[in-house]
C-alpha cells in the first residue's frame, strides 16, 4: 500500500474553529496512525478575506492542539506558477479550452434559463468538439479558461464517511479554472494541490462534497491518482442548531483563554463523531492508536458543553499539584494576583481541584488566599450570629497553641462548639466566610491549614 498523506487545508478567513480543529486533527491521526505524513496547506487564494492575523491563529491553533506538520505550511498564493503552468498543460492536452463568453451573455444566458425554470448552467458555447465549428475569439473580451467536463456518466467514490456517492456528468457544467485575469479557481487549486502533495486521503467538512466530482474530474484529467475520500458531518451545537459563533467559544484558542485543557480539547474533539466502543476517556496516543476512518459517524455531531467540562475536570485532577499551580499561576498573575505572597499555591489547587472543571474557575476559587478578603456584610449577618461570637472568640485562642494541621485544627472546632454548645455549622460558616468571603469552601480545617496560623489569627480579630 501507498504510505499514507492526509492534510489540512484550511482558508485563513477566521480563526481555527471548534469545526476546523476537529477536521485537523482526524487528518493527523490518520497520518499517525499508518505511520503516515501530514501535510498542512494554507488555502489563502480568497485574497479579499484572507488575512496574516487568521494564519497566525491558525498556527497557534494546531501549536496549541500539538496537532504537528509533517511538511508545509504550504500557501496556495505561493504556488500560483505551478497553477498557471498546469493550465497550460490542460490546455494543451484539450482538457480546458478558452471562453469567450461575456458577462452580457452569461447573464442572458441566465435569465432563458430561469424563466425555463432550468438549472443556471454555461452551455458550452466554446467548447471544442469534433465536427463543431467554433465563432471567431472576439477581441474585447478577455477569455477564461473553462475544464472540458466529461459529457456523459456519472462520477462515482466511496466516501468512506457517507458511503457511494454518485453525480450525473450532466449535473456539472464546464467548470472555470482560470478567471480572465489569468488567475486560477479554488477547485482546480485543490486538485494540483493534492496532486503536487500525493495526498492519498482527503479528510474534510461535508460542506465540500459537492466540489468532490469536479475535483475527481480535474485528476483524472491530470492523470493524476484519486485519493479515497472521506467528509466529516458537521458539528451542532448544544441547542441542535449548526455550530456557529453564536454559540460562544468556537475558537479554539478561547478553549485556552478559558481555562480548558489541550488533552481534554482533543479527547472531546475526537468523540464528535468517531467512537470507540464506548470508550470516552483516552489520550491522544490511545486515540492514534484507534482511530479508523470506519468507526466516523455519518450523522451529525452534537456538541456537549457538560461533557467537555467533565474531561477537562478529569484531565485537571490528573495533573500533579505542581503542574496544576503551574498553569493557574500565569491566570493569577495575569490579574495582578501575586500567588507568591501567601500560602502555598500547589496546596491550594490540590484542595479545590474536585470542585472547578476549568483553570479559570480554579484560579478564582484560589484567588481568595492571595488577596484581602472582604466578605459581604450580608453574608456575615447571615452566618455570624451573636450565638457564635464567645466561641469565634475560644476558636482564636485555641489557634495560638494547637498543633498545625488539619486533624488538629478539626479537634479544635469540635471542642470548641462543644464547649459553646453549639453544632459544627455555628462555628464552621463563620469561619469560612471571614476567612475566605464564601459560605461554599472545600473542608473548613484544610481552608484554616492552608491560610496558616498567623494569617488566620490575624483575620479572626476583626471580628472578636
Ligand atoms: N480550504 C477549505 C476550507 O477551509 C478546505 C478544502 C479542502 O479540505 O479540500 O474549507
């Protein structure tokens, strides 16, 4: 068998979406997999819309994704010689022949064939074919060049996705390869392309079956190989609606701005619309292992926000201590938070890790230790009765003496309630909200361990 080529092509009009990121990363797990090359193409022809800010978020993109190039990035502009070269070619060999038609013509063209309630079609007017005779090229108008679409047939593949599809030659006209200007058209860009790179698998968003028999037509006319294709459905949001940026954070990089994982990006990219079993927890290596183009649904992928934050939750909770730290603390400081005045950050994560599904929901539960904390007045009406004072007031006198650490602080509370005659919540939703502005903390003695004694001591007295 051939070795494996799969690409990327994006067009860089906008950022790498949820939708883009999905179809890169099947592309480069294929590759993976078979041991195989992965080429990224950068599809920038639409001059108009393209620009080097939504190249540079794409790259970012697939830097953050780790979703690595084997060779490029190539960029279409910088191969309009070739393009023009293979036109030529075409020309040459009879698969494309000039059109003379002017925007007058095309358009009454359109308009006999609109009110004949027919399909809006080029005729083929200048075609050559045996027998015909062709009218003199007109001076003033500057041809394009048109592919000589076969006539008859149909133009087949087995989508590995979608199963046969099938298209009547008679359904495609004479497609426009090279405008006027001389300057080639998107499909025959991709087919050079695709040809030029020995892409064996194009792996791509449904939204381009339709170019699929064109393209077939043009490599074969090429004589060129046709790569075995596959097109990925399209990805819904949560609401069933198609995914668009109505839906908030399609861009991939705002997954990171939010605090979201790169592993859980790409384990939750991976089950929009491939499967294993019912697997739904694995890594990248794992999911090189698996992937195959047989197990891609044909139906349309739902996305799923819970799901999403559950994995990031779970990869989250299996980092270390010291590598979660390491990714809040650039948030934190991000906000003029200094994590290095005051308790120790690993711990602080460690303790709130179960309870936040991104870093940004970590950094700010952790926030509280690094700031002056404030609690509402409300809150602390709400909690601080004056039942609870005498023992608040036993509590800060225990603290100076008791041995610093959370079983022997939680001995302290209990004694301390006990001797006030009061139940744990008296004493534990006083504390947590003078010391930390929140009726809702993880276990109030590690909340107390981790502040430290002085720092404790110090916020208690306030209220004594
Ligand atoms: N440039 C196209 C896009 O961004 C992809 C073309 C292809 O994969 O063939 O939709």
């Amino acid at each position: 068998m051939k070795p494996v080529r799969t690409r990327f092509a994006p067009s860089p009009t906008g950022y790498l979406h949820i939708g883009g990121a999905r179809t890169a990363l099947f592309s480069w797990a294929y590759a993976r997999r078979h041991g195989g090359t992965f080429v990224l193409r950068i599809e920038d022809t639409d001059v108009a819309r393209s620009t080097p800010e939504a190249v540079q978020a794409i790259l970012d993109g697939m830097q953050w994704l780790g979703l690595e190039h084997d060779e490029g990035p190539f960029y279409q502009m910088q191969r309009m010689d070739r393009y023009k070269e293979v036109i030529q070619q075409m020309l040459a060999a009879g698969h494309a022949y000039y059109c003379y038609t002017s925007k007058e013509e095309l358009d009454a063209l359109r308009a006999e064939q609109e009110a004949k309630k027919e399909k809006p079609r080029y005729d083929g007017r200048w075609r050559p074919e045996a027998g015909k005779t062709l009218p003199p090229p007109p001076s003033d108008v500057p041809p394009v060049v048109r592919f000589k679409n076969p006539k008859d047939g149909v133009v087949a593949w087995d989508d590995q996705v979608k199963g046969r599809i099938e298209f009547a030659n008679t359904e495609l006209d004479d497609l426009i390869i090279a405008r006027a200007d001389g300057t080639p058209t998107y499909n025959f860009c991709v087919c050079v392309d695709d040809w030029d790179m020995g892409i064996t698998h194009v792996i791509r968003g449904d939204d381009h079956v339709n170019n699929t028999p064109r393209q077939i037509n043009i490599l074969k006319a090429l004589g060129a190989e046709v790569p075995t294709y596959a097109h990925l459905s399209m990805i819904l949001g949560d609401d069933g609606a198609k995914l668009s940026k109505r839906h908030g954070a399609v861009s991939v990089m705002q997954y990171d701005d939010d605090g979201f994982l790169t592993e859980a990006v790409i384990n939750y990219l991976a089950r929009l619309g491939w499967s294993h079993g019912d697997d739904e927890v694995f890594s990248r290596q794992q999911f090189v292992e698996w992937f195959d183009l047989d197990h891609i649904t044909a139906s349309a992928a739902q996305f799923n926000t819970e799901k999403l934050l559950w994995l990031n939750q779970h990869y989250m909770k299996q980092l270390s201590p010291a590598d979660l730290a390491a990714k809040v603390k650039p948030r934190l400081a991000a906000r003029g938070v200094d994590t290095d005045a005051g308790p120790s950050l690993e711990q602080a994560v460690a303790l709130y890790v179960d309870r936040c599904n991104t870093l940004n929901v970590l950094a700010d539960a952790v926030e509280v230790f690094y700031v002056p904390v404030t609690p509402h007045a409300e809150l602390l009406a709400q909690h601080l009765g004056d039942d609870a004072r005498p023992a608040l007031a036993d509590f800060a006198t225990g603290i100076a003496s008791v041995a610093w650490e959370a079983p022997a602080i939680n001995a302290l509370i209990k004694e301390t309630v006990t001797k006030n005659g009061l139940k744990m919540p008296k004493l534990a939703m006083p504390l947590r909200v003078i010391l930390t502005g929140q009726a809702q903390t993880p276990s109030v003695d590690a909340v107390i361990c981790l502040i430290g004694r002085e720092r404790v001591t110090e916020a208690l007295a306030k209220y004594l």
